[in-house]
C-alpha cells in the first residue's frame, strides 16, 4: 500500500490521540520502504531502513503506533520485551527468537490471505461433501423412500442454512499431540517439530454442520495452497517489511538497575545489536536476513538516558523522538474522537442489558481532569488511567444492569454523577499531594 506520510499520519490519528512527532517519525520511515521498493536491485542493496528510538512515558501511544502501523500496511509486526533477556539462565542467541517469531508472523499472515484467495472454492467443495453426509444421515433414517427431489430439498435447506445445528458424524483430522520437555515447561507441538514426517491420522467425530463446515474449509484451503509458495513469500515479507518492536529499552541500559542476580544489561544491548546492525538468522523455515528489517526501540527512561545505551546501539537508531504527557485535552479527544473510544466500548456493552448509556460535555471533561490528576500525583500510566477511572465510575450501573424483558432505561452521567462516584479516588488524591 502506497500510502503518503500525511495519509499514514491521518490514519493513526484516527485511533491515537497527539504524538504528532512520533507518528511523523514512523510515517516517513513506512514511505521510504516504498520509495526504496522502487529502486533497482543494486540501489535497493544500499539503501538500510532508519530505526527509531521512542523515548515517553507507558500508556502514551509508543506500542500502540507500531501496531497500528503495522495493520496499515499488513506488516509481519512483533513485540518483545528487552527485559526477558536480563533473566538468569539467558543465553545470547535467545535473541534471535525475535526473528523467528517475526518469521511466523508473517507466514500466518500470508497463509491468511491465500486462504481468503481460495475461500470460495474451499467453500463450494465444503458444502458438497456437507451435502453427501447430510444426504446419508437423512437417507438412513428414510430408508428406501430417499429420492433424486429429497436430495435436492436437503441441498436447499443446508444452504438457506436450516441444518446448521444438526449432529453429523464426520472423520476429522486429529491434532498432533503435544508433549512436555520439562516437567511445568511449554507443551510442545510434535508437528511442528517433525511437520510432514509425521502422518495424518483421522478419528470420527460427532459436530454440528456449523462446526463441520468451518473444519472442512480450513482442511480444503490447506489442500488449495501451496505451501512452499506461502513460506517464500513470508521470508521476503519478513525481511523486507518486517516491524520487530522492542519495548522497555531502557530497562536493559547501564544505569537501569546495577544490581541484583541479572544478566549484564550491556551484554544484552551487545547480543540485540548484531540483529538490529543485520545479520542471517536460521529459522526452521530457512535463513532470514535482518539487514532491511525496521527496529522500533521504546522506553520511559526515567533513570537511564538513551544516551546510557551503548554508542553503538545508539547509532543504530538514528531517530529520536520523544513523545509527551497526555493532558486534559487529550483525554478529552481519547474518550469522544477515537475510533471505537472508551465511552463508546462501555455504551455498547451496556446496550446489551437495555441501558441507554450517555455522557455530559461536562462529565467528560470532570473524568479526564481527574484522570489526569490522578497521573499527576500517583504513577504516570497514561491513557491507561482512563479504563481505572471508567471501571469505578460505572461499577454500580454494570452491576443492577442484567436480565432480559425490561425496557430500555436512559442513564446518563453527568459532571455531579462523575463526583459523587469518584469521590474515594479524588479524596485519596487531595490527600497524596500533601505527602513528600
């Protein structure tokens, strides 16, 4: 998707409140992939995606830009956690599963869309073979009054979708068994290991024609595909658009935390860099380079600076941006102008049970003005404050909601409402400001 900077910026403010840099930053970063696909081979090899280092406190938008990102453009996107590798036991390759899971990301990503590419030959055959089992079924309790014109009233009722909950007993293919290595470790799945070399074994299964169809469609599609095109496919994704997100960076720099049991926080940055400078990583489905890869680092550094990363880390994310506090304003837009805003989440939610939820100009200014005051005098968690402060304020109405038969009932909240309910928060806050 050829998108502008200004079309990607437009499209990320319609889910993230401010942070103009930041979404500036990743939208020229996202174009110049399209530019350098434009390229011949011999500039393309060249031309190195400009990494970037997002510096802000947690619940401002850094995760939440990369993702949004990512989905814009269909991106094989990961998230880690540069803290994992601080843990006792950590070996340096371990960070090269980020590859890998990027890697996987991206083969479910593109098996995703060839399966939509087949879906409608996958379906048609789908219901043939629901067609010949449903005739079966039919036809062992008629016995010999079963006709070329029942067969056809069978076909007619399955698709207007009358048989969906009526029980066939169909051979479906069981799952490989998984095992554990160690006793409490992660199960793992024998056919991902040994793939092909194991064999299919099939077992009789008692399901609705609902549950059927899907089951069938997915065992089609994966006959329709080929598989060797999807993973050619997925390394070239991976390697060329792939957005590895690497959170709590400053967590793993110098000044960090100089004690305890963990791994030496520079021997991690010196395991990531490697990866993040380009390298070839083995994956189970072949080698991946990490040389055109697009490495987004994020960190609150309220102890460490970014400049306490090692000078070569450093180097590797050339653009800095720094993303700022929410203020009431933003809120105020985060609960009335996002896509799908909070306020609109807890109206549908309680549509459900018949209340007919709303809110005042005036409540909606009250909640974020305590929200941020909230953020001010206790731990700054950004945005995140808001689902804390939302769940407080409409705990009682969640709750008495319930039971189907009643009317509709209009509820709705305004700034004395918001008061009288965040009352216990508000005196909890007046009296924090008092305390050094």
């Amino acid at each position: 998707m050829d998108l502008t900077p200004k079309q990607i910026v437009f499209e990320l403010d319609r889910h993230i409140i401010g942070q103009h840099e930041a979404k500036k930053a990743v939208a020229i970063a996202l174009r110049n992939r399209y530019r350098r696909s434009q390229l011949s081979p011999e500039l393309k090899e060249e031309i190195t995606p400009k990494n970037i280092i997002m510096k802000g406190p947690t619940g401002v938008g850094k995760t939440e830009i990369a993702r949004r990102l990512a989905k814009l453009v269909k991106a094989p996107f990961i998230k880690v956690e540069a803290t994992k590798y601080t843990e006792v036991g950590y070996v340096g390759k371990e960070v090269e599963s980020m590859v890998r899971d990027l890697v996987e990301c991206a083969i479910r990503l593109v098996k995703e869309e060839k399966m939509q590419e087949v879906s409608v030959k996958a379906n048609a055959i789908a219901e043939k073979k629901l067609l010949e089992a449903l005739y079966e079924a039919k036809k062992a309790d008629k016995g010999d009054t079963a006709t070329e014109v029942f067969k056809s009233n069978i076909s007619d009722g399955l698709r207007r979708g009358i048989y969906e909950d009526f029980v066939l007993e169909l051979d479906v293919t069981a799952e490989n068994k998984t095992m554990e290595l160690l006793p409490g470790g992660a199960a793992i799945n024998l056919g991902s290991i040994f793939g092909e070399a194991l064999p299919k074994r099939k077992k009789k299964k008692k399901i609705t024609v609902k549950e059927a169809r899907k089951i069938i469609v997915a065992e089609e599609s994966d006959k329709l595909i080929d598989n060797d095109a999807v993973t050619a496919e997925a390394l070239r994704r991976a390697e060329n658009e792939g957005i590895i997100f690497i959170d709590e960076i400053d967590k793993i720099a110098a000044k960090a935390n100089t004690s305890g049991a963990d791994v030496s926080r520079e021997g991690v940055q010196r395991d990531i860099l490697p990866i993040v400078e380009g390298c070839t990583v083995m994956t189970k489905h072949g080698a991946v380079k990490t040389d055109y890869m697009l490495f987004i680092a994020a960190g609150a550094f309220h102890v460490a600076k970014v400049e306490d990363l090692i000078p070569e880390l450093q180097g590797r994310f050339p653009i800095k941006v720094e993303l700022k506090s929410l203020t009431k304003e933003d809120f105020i837009s985060i609960l009335t102008q996002t896509e799908h805003s909070i306020t609109d989440q807890y109206k549908v939610l309680l549509a459900v049970d018949n209340i007919d939820l709303s809110f005042t100009k005036e409540a909606i200014a009250k909640i974020a003005e305590v929200s941020v005051n909230i953020n001010e005098t206790s731990e700054d968690i950004g945005a995140r404050r808001l689902h804390t402060v939302m769940e407080t304020l409409l705990e009682e109405i969640s709750f008495n909601a319930g039971g189907g038969g009643y009317p509709v009932i209009p509820v709705q909240i305004d700034e004395k409402y918001v008061v009288d309910h965040l009352s216990s928060i508000i005196k909890d806050r007046d009296i924090k400001k008092y305390i050094l």
